[in-house]
C-alpha cells in the first residue's frame, strides 16, 4: 500500500498504523503457515518411520544378503524417508500456505 509522507520523508500517523497492523498479521499468518507446516511435516515424518522401520526390519529377518547390509545401510535405509516426507510435506504445505496468503492480499487490495 502507498506510504503518504509529510515534509521530511515522515510517515503519517494513519500510514503508520496501517503499517504496523500490516506487520503484525503478517507475522501471524507466518506463524499459521509454519505450524500448518510443521503438523504437516510430522505426520510425513511419522508415515515415513512407519512404512520403512517394518520393511527394514523385515527384509533383515527375511534376507540373508540383506542381513550383511552394515549398520549405518539400514540405518540410512529407515531415515531417509523419515526426513525425506518431513521435508517434502513442509515444504508443499509452506508452498499452498504462501499461494492462499497472496490469493488473499489480491483480494483484500487488488493491483
């Protein structure tokens, strides 16, 4: 939005405000963005450990050549999807959050 000024490059009192206002429901919107985020990533995170733990698991019991897989292969084999989906999810929530975030500003002042 426009910042109207006065003499000096001061900003009036109703820009001011108005831009204060501004920060303070952009800031929670960021924060509604990060922890629709973070619940998202969580549940990812924990889709992720329960799908591969199992598998891992299993194919250890199950495969004599999985069996020789050393420690920090399997190890890699339960995380990666554990972080993989945390990630991922986050990251698409985060996306959608900012597209209704900018949705919403046209709305509310359009260009």
């Amino acid at each position: 939005s426009p910042v109207h000024q006065f003499g000096h490059g001061e900003k009036s009192a109703t820009a001011s405000r108005r831009t204060s206002m501004d920060a303070g429901v952009n800031a929670r919107h960021r924060d509604q963005c990060v922890e629709e985020a973070s619940y998202a990533g969580a549940k990812g995170a924990a889709l992720g450990i329960s799908l591969s733990a199992p598998l891992v698991y299993a194919a250890h019991r199950l495969s004599p050549t999985f069996r020789r897989f050393t420690a920090s292969a399997k190890t890699g084999l339960v995380v990666t999807p554990f972080f993989g989906l945390f990630f991922l999810n986050s990251e698409l929530t985060m996306n959608a959050c900012a597209q209704r975030r900018n949705q919403f500003a046209e709305v509310i002042a359009p260009k």
